[in-house]
C-alpha cells in the first residue's frame, strides 16, 4: 500500500511495499533524489519501468478502494439511488426537479415524468440529485487526501525516496482518482437502471427529443450519460488533486474543494453572473440531458467536454507546478 496509514476511521496502520523498502534501505529525511525540481527515473519506458509503474498503480488502487472509509462511502453512494427509487415509486411520478442555468441543461421535471413510464429514467434522476453533493464529495475525499494525506502522515517523504520521481507519482495518484470517480458513477448508474427496472418496469424509452428507441438503444445512452458525469468527477479530481498539493491537512483540502463545488453551484443560478456561468466548472455537469435527444446535441455536448478537458489540464499543471518545486516534504 502506498503509506503508512493512520487512518480516521480506525485502519490499521498499513504500508506501501515502495515506502517499505525505502524505510529498510535506511532512506534519510529529505533525499537528493527529491530536492526542489528534482526526479529519479530510472529506465524509462523500458518492460522492467512499465511493470514497476503497474505495480506502484496497483497498489494505490488497493489501498483505495480497501480502506474501510472509502468502502463506507461506496456503501452509501450505492444505497442513494435504491433511496431515491422507492421513494419515488411511494410520491407522485411528477414530484418536481429543478431546470438549471440558461444554458439550457437538464430539466429535472423531464426525467421525473418519464420515469413513471420506465425505470430506465431512475439512473438520469439519481445521477441529477447525487451530482448536487454526494458524487462530488465522494470524489472530493479521495482528490483531497491524495497528497496532503501523505504529507500529513509523514510517509510522503519515503514515497519519494523510492526512484519513481514526482511526476509518476503525481500521475499514480491522479490515475487513481479516476478510476475511483469511474467506479463511484456507474455504481450509481447501475444501482439506479436495476432498481428502477424492478420498481417501474421497462420498454422501449421516449426520449426528451420525444423519439422513441427500443430498450437496448435507452442502455446505450445511459452508457454515454455515465460517461459523461464519469469526465466531470475526472475534471473535479485534478482540481481536488491540485488543491491537495497545497496543505498537509486532508480534511482542509476536501472542505476547500466542496466550498467550491457548492459555491459555484449557487453563482451559476444567480441571473447577475450569467456572463460568467459558461466557465464555472459545475454549469456543464448537468448537460448529459444533450445524450437523451435525437439528433444529439453536439453543440451542448463539446461545450461540456472541452470545458471537464480544460480544468482538468489547468488544475494538472498547476499540481504539477507545486509538486514538483516546493518542499512538500519537510
């Protein structure tokens, strides 16, 4: 596992085999290998560097997705959606759901009322409602402690002792984060299409463009609108990741995250700022509805993925930026 892990919720203390071997070796407190700027890599590129790369991701995938905390919040993302359809399937199929800003996005109403007509349309609701906090904070906990945690428990001094250099772990420690927002969304997904088809039945599927497709063609768009919230949670990530690298302090960088998910969630649906909407990085999460419409929505749809492609290169580089050249292991 990728540190020696105190954790909050009463792990064990665990340790990462790379940390391990350079705690044996003897390894001092601050490398020559990881001064300011500095990297190590040995045989890049070569079969024996691409397996240790593997092994390394692979270990911070295990220490991830074990860690008791992290499981919980699995738990609770997937009991969500089985919430939201028995309770929808209890209230009235045209309870409500709020629009979004004036770009047109989801309607929350649209998938409300189609949902009394199919299950399929659970996945859209839950996916609506759970990106408002709970995706955003399940992906916000890992983003957040993925570098600051490490400092906080002083084992990032002994990751770096291990000649993998700062970028690669930059980019293991990215990697993870989405390949836990991946798995966070289609557990939603899939815990919401199986509850909904269970509650409300299946068929073929109307559209919000009101073209009808049959049942296998509505699964195809509920691949593509995964897809899509999946590229948001990524673009999230790399903002959480960078805000990580500025604090050894886990908790400060996931509530400075979330004050920002929730903080542009407000400006956007306050008409005054409707200039600056189209930038902030919430205003196009809600766009997937484009997914649902035939033909689709090619213009909405780009807009939304090159805005996830941006923030997630620009908050990239500025992890990049302070990883690689300020003293993050003191």
């Amino acid at each position: 596992m990728s540190r020696t892990e105190i954790s909050r919720g009463g792990d064990p203390p665990t340790v990462h085999p790379m940390a391990q071997t350079a705690i044996i070796a003897g390894a001092p407190e601050a490398p020559p290998a990881v001064s300011a700027g500095a990297e190590t890599v040995r045989g890049g590129g070569s079969p024996a560097s691409v397996r240790a790369d593997l092994r390394y991701f692979t270990s911070e995938l295990k220490i991830t997705f074990f860690r008791t905390r992290n499981q919980l919040l699995l738990l609770v993302t997937a009991v969500f959606p089985l919430l939201i359809g028995i309770g929808l399937k209890f209230a009235s199929p045209g309870g409500g759901g709020g629009g979004r800003g004036p770009t047109g996005a989801t309607s929350g109403a649209a998938y409300f009322s189609q949902l009394a007509g199919n299950g399929v349309f659970l996945t859209f609701v839950a996916l609506s409602l759970l990106l408002i906090l709970v995706l955003p904070m399940v992906v916000g906990v890992i983003a957040g402690d993925s570098v600051a945690g490490e400092a906080g428990y002083g084992t990032l001094r002994y990751l770096l002792a291990v000649p993998a250099g700062r970028t690669r772990l930059l980019a293991v420690k990215y990697g993870a984060i989405v390949v836990w927002a991946v798995a966070a969304t289609f557990i939603v997904s899939v815990i919401a299409l199986v509850t909904g088809l269970a509650l409300f039945g299946a068929g073929p599927v109307t559209l919000l463009s009101g073209t009808t497709v049959p049942l296998a063609d509505a699964l195809v768009h509920v691949l593509w609108v995964t897809l899509y919230v999946c590229a948001a949670m990524a673009a999230l990530g790399a903002i959480g990741l960078a805000i990580s690298t500025f604090t050894e302090h886990a908790i400060g960088a996931i509530a400075a995250l979330l004050v920002l998910v929730v903080a542009s969630e407000i400006v956007e649906n306050i008409p005054q700022f409707a200039p600056v909407a189209p930038y902030l990085p919430t205003q196009w999460w809600l766009s997937f509805d484009s997914l649902l419409r035939t033909p689709i929505d090619t213009t909405t749809l780009w807009h939304g993925l090159a805005s996830f492609a941006v923030y997630a290169a620009i908050f990239l580089a500025i992890a990049w930026a302070r990883f690689t050249s300020a003293d993050v292991t003191s």
